[in-house]
C-alpha cells in the first residue's frame, strides 16, 4: 500500500512497504469499522452463549416483527458490551500514530528526550492481567460487571481503540453507531454459523490495521419473516 495524503503521517523507511497508519482519510470510515465487525461475528461464531444472549436481547426489545432501528441501540446494552469486548481484543489500530515531544520530559519515570518518536501500544495495554483478568477470553459480561463505568472516548487509559486527547479519533459516535447498528441488524435478521461448524481460527495479523490473517466463512440463515427482507 502506497502513503496516503494526509497530516501527521507515519512513513515506514521501507518503500515497499509504505503504509500510512493516519488512517483518517483513505481507511477510516471502512478498514476500522469492517475489522470491528468482521472480529465481532468471528468471536460470537466462536461464543455460542454470548450469541445467544445477544439474540435474545434482540427478541426481547425488537422481537421479530419489525427491523432494528437506530433508536433500539440504546437498549442494546448486551451488544453494546460486546463491541467494547471486540475493539478491546482486537483494536484496529494496535499502535496508536506515533507522537513525538518537542520538549525533554519523563514518562513513567523514563527520560524521554525532546524529539523521540513514541508509540502507545493498545495491544498490550489492552491486554493487561492486572486490568483485565483473564484477558484473552472474550467476555462482554466484563462490560456489565466489573468495568461496567469503563468507556470508549479516551478517558480510561485502559480502553482506548479511538485514541485520546486532543487527535483522539474524531468520529467515534458516528463508528459506534455504524458497528452496533450493523452488528444488531445482522444478528436479527440472521442466525450465523460456520460452513463446517468447526471453530474460527482467530489468527491475528500484526500490522498497522489489524485484520483477520484468514477469511472469515458465515453461514447466514433469515430468522424473521420474508417481508422484513425487503430492504436487504
Ligand atoms: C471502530 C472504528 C474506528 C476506530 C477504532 C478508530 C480509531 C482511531 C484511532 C486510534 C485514531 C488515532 C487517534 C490518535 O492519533 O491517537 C483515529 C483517528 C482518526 N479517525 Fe478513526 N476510528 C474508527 C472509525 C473512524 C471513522 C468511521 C472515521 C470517519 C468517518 C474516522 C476518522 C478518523 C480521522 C479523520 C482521524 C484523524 C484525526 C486526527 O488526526 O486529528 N475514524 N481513529
């Protein structure tokens, strides 16, 4: 991939293998919202319980005889947890862009000197034992117990897919309401299984965005009635 326009960007030395990981202008709006649901759907494939919870969450405040609307995410608050789960495990940018200090300064009691190249790395951040117990598992309960106050906008530095501070990701209502509203629509209208009812491997590709290594195969069955299909 060649490097986009754009402010800011990182340039890796390499030409071959030039990346912008400012993903604002080219890779924003599709890259991060597809790699959020494409691991969503891969891990509720995967977590046979929570993909019930999350049906039956549907059927109880949308039922089968209407579409989701967007002013049903509010109620969602299974689904909603599971999204946190999804952009915990799997943020789509692992590094945050790279901030360099114009002055000297001391983080976590390290001299940094002025001009230093510094990359948060959400990953591992994200996957902290003494934060996340049982960090690997995929458990959107988290969500609704023990980090039930833990937010998506940058203010808890334990969770924070969109960045913070003042080039935190500018659109994070609007990704928000793309995913749950994409996620919810799917899991109602639809009930999703693997061709082959085996696992999905969940082989991570470390890069700058971080995609699924393997295509994800789903098997889509309508769980409503026909006429609900019209707009599909
Ligand atoms: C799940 C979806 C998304 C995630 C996880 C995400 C995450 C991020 C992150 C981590 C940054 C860098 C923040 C930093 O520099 O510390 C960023 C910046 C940005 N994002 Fe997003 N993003 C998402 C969706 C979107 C969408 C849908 C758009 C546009 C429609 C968008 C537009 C931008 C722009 C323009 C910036 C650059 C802001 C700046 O440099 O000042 N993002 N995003």
């Amino acid at each position: 991939m060649e490097v986009v326009e754009g402010h800011n960007d990182f340039v890796d030395p390499n030409p071959s293998h030039r990346v912008s990981i400012r993903h604002g202008l080219t890779l924003g709006g599709t890259d991060t919202t597809t790699t959020t649901l494409t691991w969503a759907v891969a891990s509720l494939l995967n977590n046979p319980q929570a993909l019930k919870n999350a049906q039956e969450e549907l059927q109880i405040h949308i039922g089968e005889q209407r579409q989701v609307e967007e002013s049903d995410i509010k109620n969602l608050v299974y689904i909603q947890a599971i999204v946190k789960e999804i952009l915990r495990l799997y943020p789509p940018a692992q590094l945050l862009p790279p901030r360099e200090n114009t002055e000297d300064c001391i983080v976590g009691g390290h001299h940094i000197p002025a001009g230093t190249r510094l990359f948060v790395n959400l990953w591992k951040i994200h996957r902290d034992p003494q934060v996340w117990p049982k960090p690997l598992e995929f458990r959107p309960e988290r969500f609704l117990t023990t980090h039930k106050d833990v937010d998506l906008k940058g203010k808890h530095f334990d969770l924070m897919p969109f960045g913070s501070g003042s080039r935190v990701c500018p659109r994070i209502s609007f990704a928000l309401q793309v995913v749950h509203f994409t996620l919810a629509s799917l899991l109602h209208a639809f009930d999703i299984t693997t061709p082959t009812n085996e696992l999905v491997d969940m082989t991570e590709s470390f890069g700058f965005s971080n995609v699924k290594a393997m295509p994800l195969q789903v098997r889509l069955t309508p769980r409503l009635p026909s006429k609900l299909y019209g707009g599909w």
